[in-house]
C-alpha cells in the first residue's frame, strides 16, 4: 500500500458492557506497539453510542473514535437519532457509514449511504463509508457491477476535495462475522477494480490517494499476508477488534 497511511478500524458493532469496554480499553492502551501511529498507521475504534464518551476521555489518545451511524439532519425533533453536529460536539472525528448490516437490517439504500457520507463530511466528520456484494452476487459473476451500482451515487454526491475526508472500506458480506476471509488475491482483484473505478469515475488524485480497507473476518492471523497486497491499505476489523491483543496485532501488521 506504497504513499497510503496505513488504516486500522475496529468495529465494535452492538457489542459491549460498562465493565467489558473499560477493560478493552485497558487492554488497548496498555499494549505494546511495533508501529508509529504518528505516520505508519491510523487507528479509529468504533464503539456503539452509548460508550463514545467513555472511549473518548479513557482511550489513548493516538487512536480516533468513530460513530457506528449519525443522523444527516440538524439537531431537532428526531426521536432516537443522533445528529452529525452531536458528534461533532463530543469530539467524535469519524463516523462509519452503510455497513451492510445497516443497509440490510435498516433498509440504507446507496443512495442514503452517498447522503449521509456528503452531510457527514459537511458537517466536519471524516467517514468509513462500506461498500461490497453478498455472496449470490459473487457467485453469479456481479461483484463489480454491484459495487459499480454502490459506488455512483457516492461519486454523485462527494465533490473531489471531499475524498480527501473519506476511508473506502470493500466489505464482502459473505465475510462478514462468517470466518470466510477473501483469499489476498480475491480482494486485491476487487480493490484493483475500485482504484481503477475512481481514477475513471472521480479523479486519478483520488484514485492514488483514497485508502481502501478489506473488512470481513480479518483476524490476527490473515492480517499481515492481507496488508501486504499493494491495494489494500488497512482494514476494518469487527470480532477481532473486541479483544485487545488481536486487535493490536492487526495494526502491527501494519508495519
Ligand atoms: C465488520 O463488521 O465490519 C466486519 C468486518 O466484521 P468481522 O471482522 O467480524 O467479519
């Protein structure tokens, strides 16, 4: 991943207790990294809304903390969502957006997922925006005519500037909490398609500067042979980012 910092996400999905995040929290600042996270590699966790707060003020602060989702609205009459500005005011610099559980169990269209990501970053957000195809679409030959499908209505949305605030993550779903990794070389064909898909869609600046992460059953055992792939530039790690060792182990791989 030559010129590209490194990216390391985890996400914490709905997971997660008073007790057990504090201790992860432990667990992640007391680890002993092999890499600079001045400039090999940047970490962002992700925890669910109710502990940003707490991973914000105990968390070392050399890793970000993003949200799992925000609400592309103003502040207002929106029972039970949380608007990008709140974060914003929390000091929360990363929001994920259209992970496919999302799109899947909330019924997020690309096109909510290309409007979210644009309000985002108006609002002063950098986003993990998700992006990948199930597996009946990889098994009938569609994967790059799906992620062509995602990827427009971002495109459509984001002026060029607007990338320099966005961290594309390609998540297989069939990867997804399965321990079904894609083989190197399947997700390197895959991020080969989408730098290509920017510099023909977007910007050939885009294309050479926009990391693009590989989320699906990432552990640390497949993270280094993954990371050594010339067009994946980090990862966003759900299971394996909820234990502090493995996790620490994945963004070491970074080196
Ligand atoms: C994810 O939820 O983004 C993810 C990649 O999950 P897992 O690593 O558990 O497959």
């Amino acid at each position: 991943a030559a010129k590209r910092r490194f990216f390391i996400g985890g996400n914490w999905k709905a997971n997660g207790s008073p007790a057990s995040v504090k201790q992860l929290i432990e667990e992640l600042n007391s680890a002993k990294l092999e890499v600079d996270t001045s400039k090999d590699v940047e970490v962002v966790c992700s925890p669910p809304f109710v502990y940003l707060s707490q991973v914000k003020s105990d968390l070392r602060k050399d890793y970000a903390v993003a949200a799992q989702n925000m609400w592309d609205k103003a502040p207002g009459a929106w029972t039970g969502e949380t608007p990008a500005a709140m974060l914003k005011d929390m000091s929360i610099d990363w929001v994920v957006l259209g992970h496919s559980e999302r799109r899947e169990s909330c019924g997020e269209t690309s096109e909510v997922v290309a409007s979210k990501t644009k309000f985002a970053i108006e609002s002063g957000l950098s986003t993990i925006t998700c992006i990948g195809e199930k597996l009946e679409e990889r098994e009938s030959g569609k994967t790059f005519e799906l992620l062509d499908l995602q990827m427009k209505p971002i495109a459509a949305a984001l002026n060029e500037e607007d990338w320099d605030k966005v961290v594309l993550a390609y998540e297989p779903v069939w990867a997804i909490g399965t321990g079904k990794v894609a083989t190197p070389e399947q997700a390197e064909e895959t991020h080969a398609f989408l730098r290509k898909w920017l510099a023909d869609n977007v910007s050939q600046k885009v294309s050479d500067s926009v990391r693009i992460l590989y989320g699906g059953s990432v552990n640390n055992k497949n993270s280094e042979e993954l990371g050594t792939k010339p067009n994946i530039d980090g990862f966003l790690v759900g299971g394996a980012s909820l234990k502090g060792g493995a996790f620490t182990t994945i963004i070491n791989s970074a080196k």
